[in-house]
C-alpha cells in the first residue's frame, strides 16, 4: 500500500503559515549576502526593517527556515570545493 502524502499548497496553510512563508520568500529574494545578513541579524535579536511588525515568534520560525535553505548552499559549496 502507498502513503498517502498530504500536499500543501498557499489555500491549505494556516495564515500565520502564509506570512511566514511569505517573508521567507521574500527574504531570500534579497539575495544570499542580504539572506546570510539577516540571519546573523536575528540571531543576535536585533531588529530588521524587512521584519518590521513581526511577531518575536514568526522571526524565529523565519530565522529557522532561512538557516535550513542556507544550509543547502553550504553543502553545495563543501560537496564541489566552490561557491554557489
């Protein structure tokens, strides 16, 4: 018997999903540097103009997304020994 996978697409999330999907996205359309600036930035709990009005707690699931994508980047760059 095959699992059923459960697809999710921007109708099936929940709103705060949706936002926090939505920054992400819009975050890592800045670019890698300004990704990678970003992170750091929130690690260090500073605050961000792409993240004005942000609750604390969506900032840490975005800070969390934007690592686990970054990460990706890392491997591609340790696996072929240069920049991506």
């Amino acid at each position: 018997m095959i699992p059923r996978v459960k697809i999710l697409n921007k109708t099936s999330l929940e709103p705060d999903s949706l936002t926090i999907a939505a920054n992400v996205e819009h975050i890592c359309g800045l670019g890698c540097t300004r990704v990678n600036e970003i992170i750091n930035a929130l690690e260090n709990s500073e605050s961000l103009e792409e993240l004005d009005g942000v609750p604390a707690e969506h900032q840490k699931l975005i800070l969390t997304e934007l690592k686990a994508i970054m990460a990706v980047y890392e491997t591609t760059e340790d696996e072929n020994g240069t920049n991506t």
